[in-house]
C-alpha cells in the first residue's frame, strides 16, 4: 500500500464517529488547538544536544545504528522509512517473531498512549510483543511501530535483564532524552525518517537556537526545511493553529524527532 493511499483512514474515520454522535471532537479540537503551544513548550525549549551528549557518546550512537542496519533496516540512515499500514507492519514484524496487537483508543486519555514493547521472558511470556494505537495519525502510528522495535532491537542487543514493557505517551518525548533506552530508540526513529543525506543538508550549515515556542521553531529555516520534507514525503504539515487531538500528538512527535535528528547533526556529524 503506498504511503498516500493509507494516509489518513483510521483518523478520519474516528473523526467522523465523533461527529456523528455529537461527542467530543468540537471542545476537544478547540482545547487541544488552544493549548497546543503549551504542551510543546518543554519540548522546543529544551537543549537536546546537550542532552544527547549526556547520555550517548557518538561511538554507542554508530554501534546502534549498525546493529540496528544488520538486523531489521538495512538502509536505515540511508532511504527514509516507508511508514505502512498497521497490518503491513504487523506481517513483517512477525517475521521477525513478534506479536502485533492494535489497540484503537480514541478518547482524550486514550490518544495519551501511542504504544509499548514487551520483551519475551521465557515460561513467562513466548514472544515479544509490539502493541501501538492506531487512533494516531498515521504517521504517528509508523513511527510509534519504529519507537517498539528500536526497544526490541536494545533489549536484544544489550541482553538487558532490566528491559521492562514501556508506554510511549505523547507527554513523554522531551523526557526521553534523559532515558538512554528510550533515547535509543527515538535515534532510530529519527534517522529512519531523515536519512543523513537529507539531514546533513537541512541541519549541516547553520547554528541551532533554541527556540522558545513551536510558532518560532517553525521560523527557522532549517526546520522549515525538515518540516517541508516531511510534508513531501509523508503528507504531514504542521499547522498548529488547526490542530485536532490526534494532530497534536502527531506535532509533538514530528517536533521531537526533528530537533532530535538535527542534534544528531550538530554534536555527531551522523
Ligand atoms: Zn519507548
């Protein structure tokens, strides 16, 4: 399925319900756009080089990357990830023997989870499992299905006793970047969708601000540039102003892989 034909389905469709019975979807749109700059405020404010030094060196970053390039996205780093349906992912992860389960959780606390990774624990639990909410945008669901198997590829490669199932919230981007586990994982995330052709042609020639809302980090034009790639190759556009539910989860995440691949640029050259 082309990333075209499967963009939208699942979010219009919940749309639509809510519609249809009257529910929340008028408020809700309205707070969330609202508050929409509120919520990302932490997260386009923080420093996440700094961060990402603190807790990664350049050669554990690569030694991922490698592995993660040997064991499931040979050309990770190189072409962007094609983000698929959730069946699409399903299939090709249980090639790999892990169980897909869907959630669709569409309410207002429901949309807080995008998604978590249970390792396999043997007599315990027989395969590992990836389970993601497909109430997300689309490409929010893609990269959630990234998010998991990065999780998956750390607790394989590390022989981590301590790799519990995590929930990826959207109030926990920003908090990532002190976690190195989950850091790991969003690295992934973050080189699958700007491979290091296009990053280092976004980022690599001009100084990183600190921006002190979204409104503003859309001013840059770096991010102008990332943001517009996006657009191109994942038809997602920020537009904060006329944010739905799902879409603010969708930015949330759009602005942390972003400011964390343009990091990766600054401090590692990656
Ligand atoms: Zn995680």
């Amino acid at each position: 399925m082309t990333a075209t034909s499967r963009r939208t389905e699942p979010v219009e469709r919940g749309a639509a319900k809510r519609r249809d019975s009257g529910g929340e979807a008028g408020p809700v749109r309205r707070s969330a756009s609202h508050n929409f700059q509120e919520q990302t405020r932490s997260l386009t404010q923080a420093d996440y080089g700094r961060r990402l030094r603190l807790q990664l060196t350049r050669r554990e970053v690569n030694e991922v990357v490698k592995e993660a390039t040997k064991e499931v996205w040979p050309n990770l780093n190189r072409v962007p990830f094609r983000l698929g349906s959730p069946t699409e992912f399903a299939r090709q992860w249980s090639n790999l023997g892990i169980k897909v389960r869907l959630a669709n959780l569409s309410g207002p606390e429901g949309l807080g989870l995008v998604g978590f990774y249970v390792k396999k624990i043997k007599g315990v639990i027989e395969h590992p499992m990836i389970c993601v909410n497909i109430a997300h945008h689309p490409t929010l669901v893609g990269t959630a299905f990234a998010h998991e198997m990065g999780h998956h590829l750390t607790a394989r490669m590390f022989g981590s006793r301590t790799e519990e199932s995590r929930l990826l919230l959207r109030s926990d981007f920003e908090l990532h970047l002190d976690e190195p586990k989950e850091l790991v994982a969003d690295i992934l995330v973050s080189l699958g969708i700007y491979p290091a052709e296009k990053a280092l042609r976004m980022f690599g020639n001009s100084d990183p601000q600190l921006s002190s809302d979204l409104k503003e980090m859309l001013c840059d034009p770096a991010y102008m540039r990332a943001f517009d790639y996006i657009a191109d190759i994942y038809g997602l556009r920020i537009d904060g102003t006329r944010a739905g539910p799902q879409k603010v989860h969708c930015m949330a995440a759009l602005a942390h892989y972003t400011k964390l691949r343009r990091a990766l640029v600054d401090e590692y050259g990656i």
